[in-house]
C-alpha cells in the first residue's frame, strides 16, 4: 500500500506541533495539518498560564524572550468572602502564546515536518476498521483530497474533528458530555495605573457568584497587562460568562484603560477519554481529554500526550512496514495512563466536589485553615501521597459540618480508587471495555452523591 507520509498529524496546536517536532527529528515523514494560515497558528484565547514543570521533562526549552511575559513563583487562591488566601508555592510562566507556538512550528518545519495551513480536516479515511488517512479541503482553492499515513492523530483540541467522525464502533466515547466541559472567557487588558498585584503571582479568585462551578483569574503579564478571565460550568440557566466577567470587573474595581484582546472558548476538564488509541490512529491533548479537570490547563498536559506518543509512534515504525494496529499504539494509552491520566482522573473528582461546595462551605475550609497551600499542591500533584492530607482535613471538619465530612470521606474514597483504576489501565486492548465500565461507575457516584448545581446553590435559592 502506498503511503504519503509515515504520520498525518489534524491540528498544529501545541500538542499536535511537539509530536511533530520530535517525531521529524527521530527521521519520520510528517505532516501537519491546520485550518490556520501559517502565521496565526498558534494564536488561541487562552490564559497563557503554564508550569515551569514540563519543559525539562519533555526536552522543549523553556518560553524565553519575547515569548516570554512573566516569571511566576505562586499561585494565591482567594476565598469568595475576599477575606482569606491559600498561598501554592511552583514555578510557572505567563507567555504570549502565539510567539511561543510559532517557534514551536518553525522548529518543527526545520526538523523536517511538513504544514499544510488554512487546510481544513473533514474526516478520517476508514476502511476496514482501521484509519488509513484523512480527507481535507483547502480552504484557499476549495480542493478536497485524501492523504494518507501509517499512523493519523487527532490533534484538533477540544473539536475532536476526527474522533467525532469516526464509526461508533471504532472508539468508545466519540462525544464528551456537556456537564464535563468548561466555558471559559478571557480578556487582555492594559492599565494606566498600577493595579497593585505582584507580577510574580497568578490570582484565583474561588465564587459561585462570578464563576459558577469555576473559577476567576488574574494572570499579570508583566507589570501593567493582565489576562483576566473565568470558566464556568455551562449548566441551565447560568449567567453568561461575559456578564460575569463584567459583574468581577465591578465589584474587584478593576478599570482597565484599554482592552488589547478579548474571546471565549471551551476546555474539557474530566478524566481523559478512556480509548485514546484505535487501529491507525492516536487521540492528543484537548481531544483526549488530557487537560487537568480541576483548573483547565490543558498546554502542559498536551506535550505529555505528544511527547509519550512521539517513543511509542517512533518504536512502532521501526519495528514493521504498513499502518500501526491498536496492539502497537496501545503502550501509548497505558504510559499516557500511568504518568498523567491517573492524576488528572482522581483531579475530576476534587472538581466535582467543589462544584458541590457553597461559598459558605469554601469561606469555612480557608478561614479555618483545614486545608494549607503545601496539602492543597500535594492533592493537586501527588494523589499516591496524599492520604495523610485527607485524614487532616477530615480531622479538621469532624465538629459540627456533618453534610461537609461526609462529602468529604466520599470524595477521598472515590479520588483513590479511580487513581488505581487509571495506574492499572488495560494492557490489553480486549480488556477495555470492562476497565471502561468500572471508570464510569465511580464517576457516576462522584456525581450523584458530590455535585450540586452551582448555579441552584448560589442564584435561584
Ligand atoms: C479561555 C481558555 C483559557 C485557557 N487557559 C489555559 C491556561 O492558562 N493554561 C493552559 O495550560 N491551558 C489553558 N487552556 C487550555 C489549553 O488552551 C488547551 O488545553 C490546549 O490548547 C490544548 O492543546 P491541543 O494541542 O490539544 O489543542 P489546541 O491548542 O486547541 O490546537 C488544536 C489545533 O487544531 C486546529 N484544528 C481544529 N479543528 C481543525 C480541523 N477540522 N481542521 C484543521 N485544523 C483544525 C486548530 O486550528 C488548532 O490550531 C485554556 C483554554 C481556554 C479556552
């Protein structure tokens, strides 16, 4: 069979441009794919906040020059009464996205990689239970043509434009719940007067009454721009996230002199899909479901994805001739699994939980201190550690919050026992389905016994 490239990669966001990057670099033909004119790619609506943690991991250097707009040391997580802050100490970056992504493609196209821009993928091409390419349109002359690959992945973010498209046989979840994907807006804003925030600190503002089951950020880049912006849970009957926004403008005082950019969009924040690898093809980043369930930030995570991908895609085309099967991109769901999945799965039950919580109960765990900024990093990061947090914050709540410390003890339950579920993912592709059903099962208690309309607990009582 004839192939046109060893790799057809939908999407030249960041996930989609590091795989291609590395795996042009190992000597495979690639090519990207993006509806973006080349000189846009990579201009997204995003907060622009990363870690610091994931660049040396990964083998990327760090945002630097021009790229760069703040160096961050903390993150301060203010209480909705405004009276009390949880300081978690990490290094991280505010970046100019688009500057930081366009050297991102121009290192991948001096690898090797190929770009096809202001292309649009329509489909992917399935024969037999295998993906054998993509069928895309130039979205310039109007000409609609199949190309074909050993392996195709779908890297167009939360669109999931391949996934959607593919028989319901072939994968297991082709759709993601609405209750599971946040709106987030943004602006970019200058000031003519200092607004006082240290430029070396992201702010989180927790509030159902600005964000309803999210949260509020300012994130300064430098010392009088900010991206400013929130991410709500899209439930019936909730305020818009423009308006929100808005009310958070007024009651913080802020007044921006002029807004350089503004937008909306949307990011999947639960556990990642559970079938992530098919015959012929890979899920990445935002269309795998890989962004961190309890903040959105999904950058990171998508150059996890592709970094893991690019070794077993890597491996998989020096072993044999011809498209890569489920069995040979399957290590690829068990390591993504195993080193991030786990975490960001037992991360969706603590974002259901607060979901669930008032604003009261917020007020009540920061003015107490029942839970510090170290304990909260460590739920955040080290779920196999943090048992000896869990038992504390319980200790803490055992006077008087009945309703709370029984959430609680659910929640610490479910978060463990869905980090083993994701620590002991199928090796085999058969076992799947069943692995797939026990995952459900603890979400669905997650839900019915943590989560409460956020909008009902903070609007319509
Ligand atoms: C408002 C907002 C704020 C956010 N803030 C942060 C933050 O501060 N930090 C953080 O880490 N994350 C943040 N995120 C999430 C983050 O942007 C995503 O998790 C991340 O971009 C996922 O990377 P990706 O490569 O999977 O997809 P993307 O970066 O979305 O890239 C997908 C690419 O595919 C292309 N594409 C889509 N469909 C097609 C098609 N049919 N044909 C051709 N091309 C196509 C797109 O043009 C795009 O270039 C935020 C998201 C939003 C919406």
């Amino acid at each position: 069979m004839d192939f046109d490239y060893d790799v057809i990669i939908a999407g030249a966001g960041i996930g989609g441009k590091v795989l291609g990057l590395k795996l042009a670099k190992a000597g495979y033909s690639t090519l990207l794919i993006d509806m973006k004119p080349r000189e846009k790619i990579g201009l997204k609506v995003c907060g622009d906040g990363i870690s610091a943690s994931y660049f040396d991991k990964i083998g990327i250097p760090k945002p630097q020059g021009d790229e760069l707009a703040s160096v961050i040391y903390a993150s301060e997580v203010i209480s909705p009464d405004k009276k009390h802050k949880l300081i978690v100490k990490g290094e991280g970056y505010t970046i100019d996205r688009l500057k930081f992504e366009q050297r991102l493609l121009n290192d991948a196209l001096k690898s090797g990689a190929g770009l096809m821009d202001e292309t649009s993928v329509l489909r992917p091409i399935v024969k037999n239970n295998f993906v054998h390419g993509v069928v895309v349109k130039n979205l310039k002359t109007g000409e609609v043509r199949e190309i074909r690959g050993r392996v195709t992945v779908d890297a167009t973010g939360q669109a999931g434009a391949l996934r959607i498209r593919l028989p319901n046989d072939m994968i297991l979840e082709k759709h993601i719940d609405k209750f599971d994907i946040a709106a987030a807006y943004r602006d970019i804003v200058e000031f003519d007067y200092d607004p006082g925030w240290g430029k070396e600190s992201i702010y989180i503002y927790l509030s159902h009454k600005y964000a309803p089951g999210g949260y509020t950020w300012i994130f300064p880049k430098g010392k009088r721009i900010a991206n400013i912006g929130l991410g709500v849970q899209p439930v019936k009957n909730g305020p818009t996230p423009v308006k929100l926004l808005k009310k958070f403008y007024e009651d913080w005082n802020i007044k921006p002199s002029k807004t350089i950019h503004t937008g909306g969009g949307f990011v999947p924040v639960r556990r990642p899909l559970s079938q992530i690898a098919l015959n012929g093809m890979i899920l990445v980043g935002d269309s795998a479901s890989q962004a961190n369930p309890l903040h959105g930030g999904g950058m990171g995570h998508a150059m996890i994805g592709a970094y893991i991908a690019s070794m077993v895609i890597s491996d998989g085309l020096e072993r044999k001739t011809g498209i890569l099967d489920i069995n040979d991109l399957w290590p690829y769901a068990v390591e993504y699994m195993q080193a991030d999945g786990a975490k960001n799965a037992s991360l969706e039950i603590i974002r259901i939980l607060l979901q669930g919580f008032t604003d009261e109960e917020i007020n009540f765990i920061m003015k107490e201190r029942i839970v510090s900024g170290e304990e909260l990093y460590q739920i955040e990061s080290k779920p196999k550690e943090s048992g000896g947090v869990w038992s504390k914050i319980i200790r803490a709540v055992m006077h008087g919050k009945f309703g709370l410390l029984n959430r609680l003890r659910i929640a610490k339950d479910l978060y463990s026992k869905i980090h083993e579920a994701f620590e002991n993912y199928p090796e085999n592709p058969k076992d799947i389905v069943e692995w797939h059903n026990k995952v459900n099962k603890i979400v669905k208690e997650a839900r019915d016994k943590l989560w409460r309309n956020p909008v009902e607990h903070t609007y319509l009582k």
